[in-house]
C-alpha cells in the first residue's frame, strides 16, 4: 500500500443488482393509488452502427431509396491539439546546447541515453555522524531528560544496494528477456530511491539540529542518483513521479535531484557538476524545514506569513555557509545556488527579485524541475496534475517564470510523456512509458498493459513502429485497475 492511498476517502460502490442494493432500496409497503392513464411515448429510434445500411424488408423492395444524411468530418482530439501546441513550442524555440548537433531521430531512439551504458556506476555508502555528545549550543542538548552526555547509541546504518548492470541490453523483441531486465532496473532504483529518502530525511533534521557534520549523507545521496541515471536507469524517473503524502520534503528533495540531473544530461555536463547540482537540489528547502506548519496549512498564507516563509532561502544559507567538511568556495557556490532557486526569470520570485539572466544557469535547472515535482504532485491545498498537463502548463510560463530555453530543456529531457505515465495507444491498447526517446517527444518506449491485441507481454518502440500513435493519457480510473 502506498502513503497516498491513506489520504483518500474510503468509498462503497453498491451495483443496483446486488442483494445489498435490494435490502437498501426496499421500501415501506404503500397503498397504491389508482392508475392514471399515461400519454402514449413517442417510439426510440433503433441505433445503428455508424455508417451500417438500413435494413430492408421485402414489402420495403419497392419503396425508392432515401439518401443518407451527410456525416461531418470528425474534429481533431483534444489530444492532437496538445501534441500541436508542443510542436508549435518546440519549432519557434530553438534548442539550447543540447540540440546544437543534428542527430538521425530512428538511430538515436535506439541509443543507450549515456555513454556509461555499460558500465557499473560506482556508488558510496554516506558515513552517518552520531548526535554530538557534548553539552553545548546544539539543540541535541536542550531536549527534555537528556542530561549530560547521552548515553553510547548504536549509529544507524543505512546499506547501499549493490546495483548490477548487465553486459548488454536485450532486445525490445525478447519479450521475456527484455521483462527481466525491466524489472531487475526497477528493483535497482527502488532501492536506491528509498535509501536517498532515508538519507536526506536525516541529514535534513541533522542540520535543522545545528549537527553541521551531517553533510556526508547528502553528497553520497547526490553521487548515488547521478551514478545511477548515468547507467541509463529511468525507472528512477518513473519513481520521482510517484504520489506520496504532502508534507514529506525528503522525497519532495530526492525528486527534484533525480529531475536536475536527468535536464543536466542533456546539456552533457560533466559529472562533477551533476553532483553538485544534485547536492543543491537536495538541499533547496532546507530552510523551509521551521516553517513546516504554516506551509502544510490547507488555506492560504496571510501577508505576515508568506513573508515570513520567503526568509527560507536565507535561512538555508547560513546553514550551508557554516558546514563541516566543505571547501569554504563550494560552500559559498552552493549557498549561492540555493538562494536563487526560487528566483523567477520575469522578476516575481524571492528573496531579491532576480531577473533574466542574473540568475545562474544551475539554480534555473533547480527551479524548474522543483515547480514541475510540485505540480505533479498533491498539496494540503490542492490535488495534483497528471505529468502530461503539468507540462502542458510549463510551456504557459515559458517568458515568464522560467526562460524559453530552460523550458525547451525541460521538454526535451522528459517528453510529451514521461517515463512511468500511462497513456493509450491508437491500438486501443493501455501502456506505460518505461523510458523516453531523446528529442523525439511524442514517441517513447513503452510497454503494454492490458487489453492488448499485439501480444500478452510486448515492448514497442514507438520511434520505429508505424502506425501506433499515443492518443490520450490513460484517467484515474484505469491507474487504479492496475
């Protein structure tokens, strides 16, 4: 059972024909009045398939032949015109440095995402300080029957999965094959992402406590997911959008790492700097950690609190300035970097009302991937939007809150349809986008569900198969029969 589903409401659908419907329904037994005599109803008309002949009979032979009404041509879908409204973004804004080379769409559906495809990425298991031990200004000290020192604890242990990476990739046509490879990366960054959840949560309170030594689990949780994506695992992906209860700002935190460093990739940055962009994702709302109750409040903030939570970014950064086992300059370009996340590029953001290009290229990435995590998932003020409609509505703040070409990067890493939607195919078929094709927004790789006519188990390409199209993104109601 996932953390969400305690949210909803428990609902109990009762069938009309049930036995439970009958005793429901039955009434008290009334005496009837006498029946009025009822108007004679008009007879329906007998539906017929769309475009099926009218049946004759013989007696019918005779009567000339009525012409049949002219049919209209049927309007594009409403899916079309969204497909057309990213088309339309994606030819009038051009490129950043990720599409500077022009590639083949058909051989680069078929690339691994990475370079490193085959290579084991190596990922470190964070050293985990213990609480201070000594009386002094940490606020491990001013808890309640604590005393002196407190007494030796066991240090927790967080263990790493050990992540295998096979020597090639089978083909989509294996279906066998190819499901047990799905699964084994899937395993692989589930263990992953909830160890990263387990780390940021303590290395988050830790800081909050004054513990200036607990930076260590947040740069081993920055390599791990940068390590892992450049294995060209996106199931990893697939779990950022995942729901989860809205007050948990670690996986909110881990999500917006994993999107940083997937839009990274694309403007082939070096490792270094996917690390640190992973870091400063991480550690983006480290500030807000104070102002948890206000900000978890199911109405709106008054003036004297919203102004109070716009202090975050400053709060975070004295906090990050003053870190152990940091370099005073990265210190200083991390604080940096967080203090503009939540900058806008039209000047509406906060805390100093940065514009343009004032803002570093780091601390946009960061921003855009943290708006495109919220939206996608739900708040104690409001519901979530599917993955497809929140970038439908990222493509609305392109020139205002974010840049074009950081809009236009956020398109061409997650697509039309991020990994883990579900969507139906033209087939008829459900399926699941299990990893995007890169700069091909409309056709991912995807694997059938349910209600397939192709095969009981089948992975299609749909950068390579003619004739099957995405038409919708799948509702609520066929996530929930799954």
């Amino acid at each position: 059972m996932r953390f969400s589903d305690l949210n909803k409401k428990k609902t109990t659908f009762v069938p009309e024909s049930s036995p439970k419907a009958d005793v429901l329904h039955k009434e008290a037994p009334k005496h009837k009045a006498p029946a009025k005599a009822e108007p004679p109803q008009p007879v329906a008309e007998e539906k017929t398939a769309p475009f099926a002949p009218e049946k004759t009979s013989p007696s019918q032979e005779s009567v000339p032949h009525r012409e049949a009404p002219v049919r209209k041509a049927p309007e594009p879908s409403a899916q079309a015109a969204s497909e057309e409204k990213f088309q339309e973004f994606m030819a009038e804004t051009p490129a950043g440095e990720s599409g500077e080379a022009a590639r083949e769409p058909q051989a680069e559906a078929d690339k691994p995402r990475s370079g490193h495809k085959n290579s084991a990425p190596h990922c470190l298991k964070p050293d985990l300080p213990e609480p201070k031990k000594t009386r002094g200004n940490s606020l491990w000290s001013k808890i309640p029957g604590l005393g002196g020192a407190p007494a030796p604890q066991a240090q927790p242990t967080f263990e790493m999965p050990k992540i295998v990476v096979p020597d090639s990739i089978p083909p989509l046509e294996d279906g066998a094959a190819y499901a047990e490879y799905l699964q084994q990366q899937e395993e692989q960054s589930y263990n992953l992402y909830e160890y990263s959840v387990l780390s940021v949560r303590y290395a988050l309170l830790s800081l909050i406590c004054e513990d200036r030594t607990a930076y260590a689990p947040v740069a081993a949780a920055a390599e791990n997911i940068t390590a892992m994506l450049d294995s060209g695992n996106q199931s990893l992906v697939a779990l950022a959008g995942r729901r989860y209860m809205p007050d948990n700002t670690s996986r909110h935190s881990v999500n917006v790492a994993i999107y940083s460093v997937f839009l990274c990739e694309q403007l082939n940055m070096k490792k270094d700097e996917r690390i640190f962009v992973a870091c400063a994702a991480l550690l983006h709302d480290l500030g807000t950690q104070k102002y948890e109750r206000i900000i978890n409040k199911p109405d709106k903030f008054t003036q004297a609190e919203r102004e109070m939570i716009q202090r975050h970014p400053v709060d975070a950064k004295n906090i990050i300035e003053n870190l152990e086992g940091l370099s005073k300059n990265t210190a200083a370009a991390l604080a940096k970097v967080v203090m503009e996340v939540y900058e806008k590029y039209d000047g509406s953001g906060y805390p100093f009302k940065k514009q343009g290009e004032s803002i570093g290229q780091h601390a946009q990435i960061i921003s855009i991937a943290n708006v495109y995590e919220a939206l996608t998932h739900a708040r104690s003020w409001r519901k979530e939007l599917n993955q497809h409609d929140a970038l439908k509505m990222m493509l609305d703040y392109a020139g205002t809150s974010f840049s074009r070409k950081i809009v236009r990067l956020l398109i061409d890493s997650l697509s039309m349809y991020p990994p883990g939607s579900l969507v139906r195919l033209s087939t008829g078929d459900l399926a699941r986008v299990i990893e995007v094709n890169p700069k091909l927004i409309s056709q991912p790789k995807v694997e059938l569900l349910k209600n397939s006519r192709i095969s009981a188990h089948r992975f299609l390409n749909l950068a390579t198969e003619k004739g099957i199209l995405i038409t919708s993104v799948a509702p609520d109601n066929d996530k929930a029969g799954l």
